[in-house]
C-alpha cells in the first residue's frame, strides 16, 4: 500500500457511533480531512442493540494566548475570545465544525461530544491585557463556539473572563444562544453602566420542533427571548443575531423573528446567510437528508444561486450575506424590517477610554 494512501475502517451499524446519538445535531462522525484513515459503516446482518448513548467528554487544552487575532474585513471586530474548542449544543451548521479537524477529530459528533477547555483563559487574558503596548478594542466572545455551552455552569471560565474584563474596564461583545448568560448579569450590567458590554442572542428560529433539530442542546426559542428581555431590563444592550438564514426552512420568518427580539427589549440586529465550509456542507445535506428531505434540493440550489454556483464562497465580502436575487431579496427584507420596527445595525461602538491593565497597581499620587 503507498504510503499516502487512505485506510479504510469498516465499522458495523451496531456499533455506537450513528446510534445513541439522541440530542445531538450531526447524523454522523466523518473522518477529518486530515486523517489517512477513513470509516465506512456497513451492515453485517447483526440486528443492533440497544445504543450506547453518546456521552460529552471534556479535556483541558493547553494554550500559550488566548486571544486570537483577524483582519477579516468582513468582521467588525479586530480580536476574539474563545474558552472552549467544540460546542455542545450541537448546531448542525455551525461554522467552527472544522476546525475540529485540525485535532484529528470529526467535525461531526466529536465536535458536540468531545471537548476541550482552557483552564488557563482568564490568567492568559489578563498577561496579554498588561503587555506593554496593548491597545484596547473591543473583544469578541463566543465567535466559534457558544461561552454559555452547558459545560458553562461547571468549569466558569467565562464567567472568569468577564471578570478580567470588568476589572481592566475593557469592552466586550458576546455573543450566545443561552440563556445561561444570565448567571453573570452583575457583570454584564455593571459593565454595560459604562458602554463596556454588548451581548448578542441568536436566533435562527422561533419554531420549538426546528430549533430542538438545528441545534438539539440549545435553550428553546422562548428561553432566548426571555433572556433579551431580561438582560435589556439590566440595562445590556441586545442584539438579536438571525443567523444562520437558511434558504427554504427558515427564511420565511425573518420579520417573527424580528418582531418578537423587538418586543423583548433587542435594539441591534445582525444576520448572515448559512454557509457551508469544510465539512459542514455534507454534514447539513445530510441533515436535510434525515429530517427535511423535501426541502434539501431547494434550500442547496437557493444556496448556490447565492454563492456563485457553490455551496460555499469564502471570498470577503461575499461568504456571510451572499450574492444575486436571492441574497438580495434577503437583506432587503432584514432592512426593511429592521427599520420599521426601529433597530440600530451591527455592533455598537463601545468604549474603550476608561481601560487599565488588568492588575495594574494604581498610582498613589
């Protein structure tokens, strides 16, 4: 056999790994890209028995820094925070699935079932917010996976960056679908009284049954509003983040969407088309497969109208809202919309005059 040559792994049906799966968003667990080693499943005539439920494992990972740096045009943000890789709340077209790849893991169950923390976030963030020479601008947390993930309530390390954060009075956006966020509303507000938070609440859907399918281990819609409503009442300001818009299934209700985030206290508004990078296009056609088989042709040819041709177009300025008719017809609607019902667009400015080095010692004098 040639050295680069991919090995095959059969695996029968009976083994638990499509099975067992019960709250999780992806149908499979496919090989990452980067492996030699890929597995095929086959039926070997054993009848299955009872799954094994899939069980969340948890890692520490270590890291040398904790913020991450861009120069997306695309993104109103220059630096991002993230104290966990993969995300339990299964989204099936969650963006950051590849990059479970580079851990020689699937971008598919191992992304929502096999996680890693970083233990050391909050001492990290406070080393870079003292490096000499450190300019403050708003940091972005929760931009490839959810701060607020069920594994949240025990390990608390966002809740340990938000207090680094307060303490140095640095801003921040986060962004989540949880309404766990609720737990740090001391921080929050207290950080929103001086234009230093932003919290962002996504929500692709106001429909029970879809969202317990797009993203399985996610509060239900209402739980999400109820958290813009209380967190507009602490005083953080909210946006409401339509994200993803998926042609032929969730579309037809940007402007409920709208309406109901309005009525609960949001004043911003953000949204982005589904895209489909690496592996997550095979893993939503696959989800469409099993659980809308009639609206798969559909929602990927809307798709490809709108990403030149493919189901994905990585080009700046194209790859989150998408071009031609349709992506057009997409936006208008959300600012037509949008303006109607009295939202701001996009991120705020935040402040950033009142920072001091975490841990500084204060003058005396």
């Amino acid at each position: 056999m040639r050295q680069d040559s991919p090995i095959t792994l059969r695996l029968t049906e009976s083994m638990p790994l499509p099975e067992g799966r019960k709250g999780r968003g992806a149908t499979a667990n496919p090989t990452g890209r980067f492996e030699t080693a890929r597995r095929e499943a086959f039926d070997d005539g054993w009848e299955s028995e009872a799954p094994t439920p899939l069980r969340t494992e948890v890692r520490p990972e270590r890291t040398a820094s904790i913020i991450a740096r861009n120069t997306s045009p695309d993104i109103p943000f220059d630096r991002s925070l993230n104290p966990y890789r993969g995300c339990e709340h299964g989204c099936i077209y969650c963006y950051a699935r590849p990059t479970h790849a580079y851990l020689g893991l699937s971008p598919g169950l191992d992304f929502e079932s096999r996680l890693f923390t970083k233990p050391e976030a909050a001492r990290l963030l406070r080393k870079e917010l003292s490096a000499p020479g450190y300019r403050p601008e708003t940091i972005a947390l929760g931009t490839a996976t959810d701060p607020y993930q069920p594994i949240e309530r025990e390990y608390r390390l966002t809740r340990a960056v938000l207090e680094v954060l307060d303490e140095a009075r640095h801003p921040v956006g986060v962004t989540t679908k949880s309404d766990l966020v609720l737990r740090d509303l001391d921080l929050l507000s207290r950080m929103a009284a001086r234009n230093l938070a932003l919290v962002a609440i996504s929500l692709p859907t106001l429909d029970p049954a879809l969202s317990r399918r797009l993203d399985p281990r996610a509060p239900r819609p209402e739980k999400r509003l109820a958290a813009m409503r209380a967190l507009a009442e602490a005083g953080v300001p909210v946006m409401v983040n339509i994200s993803p818009i998926i042609p032929g299934l969730t579309d037809h209700e940007i402007e409920s969407v709208l309406e109901a985030a309005r009525a609960q206290g949001a004043s911003r508004i953000g949204h982005a088309l589904l895209r489909l990078p690496g592996e997550v296009k095979d893993l939503v056609a696959d989800w469409f497969a099993e659980h809308y088989p009639e609206r798969r042709e559909r929602a990927l040819a809307l798709l490809r109208q709108s990403r030149g041709g493919k189901e994905n177009d990585s080009r700046f300025g194209h790859r989150f809202r998408g071009e031609g008719p349709y992506a057009e017809m997409i936006g208008q609607r959300v600012r037509l919309a949008g303006r109607r019902l009295g939202f701001s667009f996009g991120r705020m400015a935040l402040n950033t005059d009142d920072f001091r080095p975490a841990g500084a010692q204060l003058s005396l004098f």
